[in-house]
DNA sequence: AATGAATGAGGTTTCATTCAT
DNA sequence: TATGAATGAAACCTCATTCAT
C-alpha cells in the first residue's frame, strides 16, 4: 500500500473532465433517448464512474440542458457573423449560411441535439421552448431575413417567406435525423456529401427567380 | 351522467379494446418516447387499467410492435394503388402521392409512427429495420420510378433519383416531425393546410423541367 | 341465437364438481407449490373456467384447506379400523398397517398431500399444525400403540417406540415424496413395488427382536 | 448502543455480502418456498436493501441456483474422502460416513438444501436434476460401493443395494424434511441427537448380517 | 350456474442518486 | 477528487379475485 513510485494513478486533465462528460452524454443520449440512456454507460464511455458525473452536473436531466444549451449557438453565432460581413448576392449569403450549418452541425457530432430534442421535446417542453426560440427561431429570423432580401432584389421568386425558410432547410434537417435514426441500418448507408449538394441544388433551385412554373402561373 | 343505475365498475367490449390501447399507445409512446411512456398511463388513456393492456399485449415491448407493424402499411398500399391506376402526367401522379401521403399520414394520428420510429431505432434496431424496408424504402422505391417516369418523359429534369426522392419529400416529412415536436410549442403554430400547399409547389419547382438555375449550368 | 335442437352444451355432472376442482388442485399444489400454482391451470385441469372454482371455493387458500382436511382423514380411519378389528401377532398387523398406506395413500394421488404440506408449513401454520396432530401424531400415536404391544410380546425389540415409529416408517415416507420430486427425472425411475418389498422387509429387521428374517430366508 | 458519530446509513462490506445474502436466501427460501419468498424479505434478512441483492445476483432464480450449486457439494467431497482415507470395516466407514452427513448437513442451515429442492423439484426440473445427478445420485453411488463391499465381506446381509441405500439413509432425510416442517410446529420438538442414534442403529439392524445387535444388548 | 374480461394489489426488477471510503 | 457499493422510488408485470354477461 505504500506508493513510493510518483506514478500517478490518474491523470487529472485540467478540466477537460465536464466537457468529456458532455460528449458522452450527447452520444448515449442521441442512440438511446434520454429516459433510456443510462448515467452508467455515459460514465463509461466518459471514463470516468458514475459518481463523477454528479461532481460536475446535479443529475441526468441537467446534462441535458447543458448539452442542449452549451452546444448548439457557438455555430449559429458563426452563421451570424456569416450574415453580417457578408457582400454580395442573397444566393451566394445563403449558400455560405447552408454550407456552414452542414459543416458545423450535420456533419459533426451536434447534429445529435436537433434528433434528441425533436425526441425529448414531449418531455421537456421547457428545454424545448428554450430550444426553438433560442436556436430554431433565431436561426429561422436569420434566413428569412436573407431570402426577402433576395425577393426583394429579384433573385429569388415571392414567397411566403415564413414557410420558405423551414421549406428550404427541411431537406438538410432530414439528413441530420437521418443520421441518428436509419442510417446506421441502411446497407448502403447515405452518401452526405452527394446528397448535401443534391439538395442544395435543389433547394435552390425550389425558390429561384426564373421559370419555376409556379402556382401563379399555372394557367398562363 | 344521470346514473340511476348502481355503476358498474367496468364495461365489456372485448372486440374494439386492442385498437383503443393501439391509440392510446401511439399518443403516449410519441409524446413521452417509448421509454419514459408509462404503461399506465397508456391504460387510463384508453380507458382500462394496467392489467387490462396485458389481456391483448403481452408487454410493452409487443405494443410497440402491434403498433408500427400493423399501422402504416395500409395507408402505403393506398399510396401504391393510385401508382397503379393512374393515368396521366407524371407530375400529376406525383401530386396525389404526396396529397394522399398528406392526408392519410400526416394530417392523421399516424404521422406519430415515423417520429417514434425515429426516436426508438437507437433502442430497436430489428423493428426500425423492418420499418425501414417495408415502409420507407418501399414507399421510396414507388416515388423514384415515378420520378424516373417523369424524367424519361422530360416532366422532370435529369436528377440523382434516389437523392431526389429524399429531398423531394423531405418537407412534407419535416412538418410530420414538427407537429408531434415543436408545433404544440410554438406560440402561432404552423398552418398545416398552408404549409403543404407552399412545400408542394416548392418541391415541384424542385424538380421542374424548365428554367431552373441548374449545377450543370451554373456558369452559363 | 335459437336454439331449436336439444342439445345442451355443457353437461350438469350431478356434484362431481367440487370433487374435481379438489383433484385438479392437488395435482397442481403439488407440482408447483401453492404460491406457483396458478388458479387458471387449476381450472383447466378441472375442465372448467376460473370464475367456477369461486362458485365452490372461497378462494385459492380454502382450497388448499378443504384438500387437506378432507382427503387424508379417510384413508387414516381405515388404517385404525384395521388396528380394532385384529386379531393376531403385533407383526401381522403392522404389515396390514403399512401396506394399507402404502396401498391407500403412497400409490394413490393422495400422496401428494403430505409432500404438499411439507412444503407449506412454514406459510400455512394452522393447517400444517391440523395436519401434524390429527394426521401425522395420530397415526404415530396408532402405530407406536401396536409396536409397543409387540415389545411386550417379545415380538419387537425394545426401542424408543416414539422414535421407533417414525424411523419405521420413514422409508415408505420417503418414497412419497421422492415419487412428487425427483422421480419424475430420473432416467430410471424408481420402481415402487420392488421399493417397497424390500423397505418393508428392513424396516421389520430393524425392529425384530432377534435375527433378521431375510428376503432370503423367508423360508427358513 | 451509543452513537456519538451521525449514522451511517450504510456499511460497505462487499466481501461477506454474497455469502451473507445466500444464506438469508436459504433461510427464506426453506422457510416459504421459492415463489411465497420475497427478496425483500431475503434482503432484510442479510441486513441490505433490496437494490444490493441485484450487485450480486442477477435475479431471484439465480439467487436459488447459485444456493443450490454451491452449498452441498463441499460436504458431499468431505464424505467421499472419508471413504477414500479408510481402512477397517465396512459398518465402521458406513457409520463415519452417515455421521458426516449428518453433523455437516442435518445439523447445518445447509439441511435446508434439501427441503428446498425437494419443494421445488417440479418448477426447476433442470436444476433439479442438476441436483439429483451431481449430489443425491453421487451420494448413493458412494453408499452403495460401500454397501455392497460390506456384503461381500458378509458384514452386511445380502440385499439390492441400490433400493438398500435409499433405504438406509431415509431416516436421516426424514428428520432433515421434519426439522424445515412440522418440527417448529410440535409441541414437544424433536431430539436430533436421541433421533440419530436410534435410527443409525436400526439402519444397521436392518442390514445387519445377523441378530442385530441392540442398544440394550451393546453391554452385554 | 357458468364464463372470462377486467381489475388492482403486490411482487420483481431497474437505475438515478447518495455517500462512505 | 474520484470511486462504486448501497439505496429506494418507480416502473413493469402477474394473477387472485370480482362481476357483467
């Protein structure tokens, strides 16, 4: 029992520790759901036990909302900023906005909170509420803002604005569940740059000014 | 509710009980998720009590199943039907899919099986499977040779028709999602009615022939 | 809904009822053990639906009482019976005595009781008390008047009859239990004849007053 | 009694509790049978909550195979050395070996073993007969070389051994059965020890191979 | 008299949380 | 700080009992 060695049995890494614990969290939380993740199988995968998670959070529920209320508005501050120095056309600001959400969230491990709080929002209204406010409101204001911008100008056709946005992103939104749902199931499993420019094309192309045969003009 | 008679404790209609627990289910299971649902409250639900759902279910697990098995696939063969009998634009069928898919699923208690099936795949990956195959790609599979149709027809520009497909519905899955999500958050709450009928010509537009500013020419 | 023919559809079998229910139950008390009995297999056994047995039955405790109190007693008059209308040696009579247990109790289903009460004693201390003095001490208090009667004749040798007794008969006893335990799963199962030749032949050379009288020299 | 520090609410003792928790399993076991016992009851007993039964045991049946599997075969290994080790007469090892079984089994909490397997046979046919192979069939097998060895020394009257041995240790398993039923029930318990000597003795008058030799007789 | 659908108390089991070490 | 044994509330599930038919 004496320790003569300095061998230290652990390494305390300054304090990386709550952060680990937040991954982990996110990556059980997102396969198994919040009421079927158990804490011990986020301690493992943090290696650390159990006991140590109530040393940095007060309980299952609060890695939740730090999860949730931690993670997501870094990237969409980004994607602010995006809007804010930018020049140039409508189509060319809501490309970068596109492509830096695809980046930042789809395909990086953030994705999972959209699919957990489209799961848990039935139990957590408030967490929810505070989700779609916060980060899918804002987020939705920004767009909006940019393609009335764009109808303004002529790029892209009029639209009802409100229902454009959540039209246009829907399909990079179902990548995202896609990810933490069926994909792991699929025997082919989905190509995510293939079909992020498919749709982005496609998107595009669905609000665009020219042609588009549209409802309007349906009987000229 | 004048009862004269001594009330009696419980009523006997053995034949319509399984679908009443099928339903309560389906609203407890999409509200709560699979796990934090309490078979409890799936029997004050349908009106019974706890011992009562294992009369017709062997556990909570198997209602699950009853549930996603036996629920979708109707409304699909539906949606198949019209495939078969049309005649007529490609475009045209594409519409009465996607209106069919709309009222039968979306707009009805059903469109609560594919968010459960969402949230559950992590936890069941054999039902999420099944439901992957006998639903989502068989549905997939009709729409691409549709698609397909239209694009051999010149309806439709040329396009990835596996991708296309995803996209091309990704709206219409969206507002699925949203309603058993976000939408009885929301202080002005999505208008079903008018979401759809923006997200269908949006996606028409999508896949339009004509115009359409295109990968292909967007140097042009 | 008319029924015309006169056909009835279950057959009024006088009052064999209670009596069937009583036999159903001793075959399933004893397999399972009260606790793991289930009422419904009881039913089945008996031919008729669980809300039956309540028509005779006040429930499954009475049940397990009205066995015991009723099915033992019989055989045991018998065996006393015996003992009053003897006329001859002390070994005569016991070997009337233990083959009319033998005959009366171990090779009949009755035998089930006394491995039942074995095994509820220690939840059913009532009855495993009116089962140890109006059956068990009784049928000592029998058997040690009529071994001690032997001492005095010299046919036996002096023992302590009290334990004498239940030495005595304890190969018999042990016979019926093993017959609702471990017999059933033997590859060989016991033959019960043979067994009870040759315990009956030792148990009277273990109380003879002197040699032996063998299987062998039964001639002598 | 005195406690001057606050309570503590639990003591860590992870060593003992496997073993502390069997035995109150046997305890309650024996006493109710498997399906009346309730692992509260079971955890009381060895002092824990009902959670810590499940640290060490994955559920109440693996409760009972583990307090099956363990228990008797160490006795049963003592027993089978004392016939290796011996040299001397057939009837002195006989006795040495019964003794054995009975001062490591019979006077033991272990005798409850028995009682429990016999109850429960009929719910467990595979741990059953995990028993009846492994400790009852080995057991006899030993007795009857012994017995049989005996015979051809003509210490032991010549008779089939394998019905003989069942016979001959009967008595001892009666008084094992009695002590876990009716014996707490008798007004008047049982003397184990007057009990066991008189039943040895008449188990080896009843093999002897001439005038058995008597308790009265032993001075003479 | 007989049925079996319905009930709900009571058991087993799980797991978030606590706390002695 | 870190651990993981211990706890106990809360969930699932069973089945004796009731009672409308």
């Amino acid at each position: 029992m004496t320790e003569t060695e300095p061998t230290p049995r652990w390494q305390r890494r300054a304090d990386e520790r709550p952060q680990e614990i937040l991954d982990a969290a996110l990556a059980v939380f997102v396969e198994r759901g919040f009421a079927a993740a158990r804490l011990e199988e986020v301690a493992k995968r943090a290696g650390v036990s159990k006991g140590t998670v109530y040393l940095y959070f007060s309980g299952k529920e609060d890695l939740l909302k730090a999860l949730v209320q931690s993670a997501i508005l870094p990237q969409l501050e980004n994607i602010e900023a995006l809007a804010r120095d930018h020049s140039g056309s409508s189509r060319e600001l809501l490309i970068k906005m596109v492509d830096a959400m695809w980046r930042g969230i789809a395909l990086s491990p953030l994705s999972g909170i959209p699919k957990l709080m489209l799961s848990e929002a039935g139990n957590f209204p408030e967490l929810a509420r505070f989700f779609l406010e916060a980060v899918i409101q804002r987020h939705w204001a920004l767009m909006r803002r940019v393609m009335e911008d764009g109808m303004e100008r002529g790029e892209f056709r009029r639209l009802p604005s409100d229902l454009a946005v959540r039209i246009f992103i829907a399909p990079m939104m179902m990548a995202v569940f896609w990810k933490h749902s069926f994909m792991p199931l699929e025997e082919q499993p989905l190509d995510m740059a293939r079909y992020f420019d498919v749709a982005l094309e496609m998107s595009l192309a669905s609000i665009a000014a020219q042609a588009a045969n549209t409802l309007e003009r349906k009987d000229s």
